[in-house]
C-alpha cells in the first residue's frame, strides 16, 4: 500500500482542483494556461516528488500531478524522451484575484497570506473565509 501522508503538506490541497484536472471540454490555449497555474503551484510544493512518484506508481492518466502533465507522464513512462519539469517564470505580484467562494475579484489586500500558495494569498477572501470559520463552529 502506497503511503499518502505527502497530501497533507501538499501545495494543491486548498486549491481549486480544476485547476488540477480541468473541465470536460477545453480549447488547446484554455487547457495550456489551466495547466500553467497548476504546474506554478506545484513549483513551490514540498511534496512535489512523493506527487510525482504516486501518480506514476498508480497509473494516474488525468490531471496534473507532481508538476507533470497527462502527456509529459506518459512520456516520461514510455522513457521515450526525458521531461524536463517546468520551472514557470516569475510572475508580477497579484493586485486582484477572483475568490472562488464568493466570486467577486476583490484586491489582494482582502485575502490573507499564505507562503505555500504560488501567488502568496489564500484561497479565499477574509470574507468568505471568517463564514466558512464561522459555519464550522456553529456546526461543531
């Protein structure tokens, strides 16, 4: 049995995974930019060997995984050409971002920050984030 402890110190955990796996259909330059976030994600991730290793040991065929795409595991199973894992190029800071609980782009002052993100912000607003907090504790 594999051991997935890895997930747990794993850049992607609080990311939107379609990011990571994409819609059902997507044009060339859609699936080419979705997989740039991801792999700028997985740039920064500390877990980024133990990703890469389970999903060759499992077979994964979708999504991208320890900074790989679909094709590049493919070839890297085949040995058929050596995959070079991409480094993206450094970005401008990010002055707003969408909030994927509330969907409004709001400034990057309004999210918090988290180092183990790729852009440095948490997933969510401050806003969205204290009601989900808020939830829980009501629920708990």
């Amino acid at each position: 049995m594999l051991d997935e402890n890895w997930a747990r110190n794993a850049a992607c955990r609080d990311a939107d995974p379609v990011l990571f796996f994409g819609p059902g259909k997507e044009s060339p330059s859609q699936r080419e930019a979705r997989e740039w976030k991801a792999k700028a994600i997985c740039s920064g991730c500390r877990a980024r060997p133990e990703c890469l290793d389970y999903a060759l040991a499992t077979r994964q065929e979708d999504g991208v995984w320890g900074g790989l795409s679909e094709e590049e595991r493919r070839r890297l199973m085949r040995r058929q050409v050596p995959v070079p894992v991409p480094v993206p190029a450094p970005r401008k800071p990010v002055t707003a971002k969408e909030c994927p609980s509330c969907r409004q782009v709001k400034p990057a002052a309004a999210y918090g920050r988290d180092r183990s993100r790729a852009d440095g912000l948490h997933s969510s607003c401050k806003e969205c984030t204290n009601q989900r907090q808020a939830r829980r504790r009501v629920a708990s």
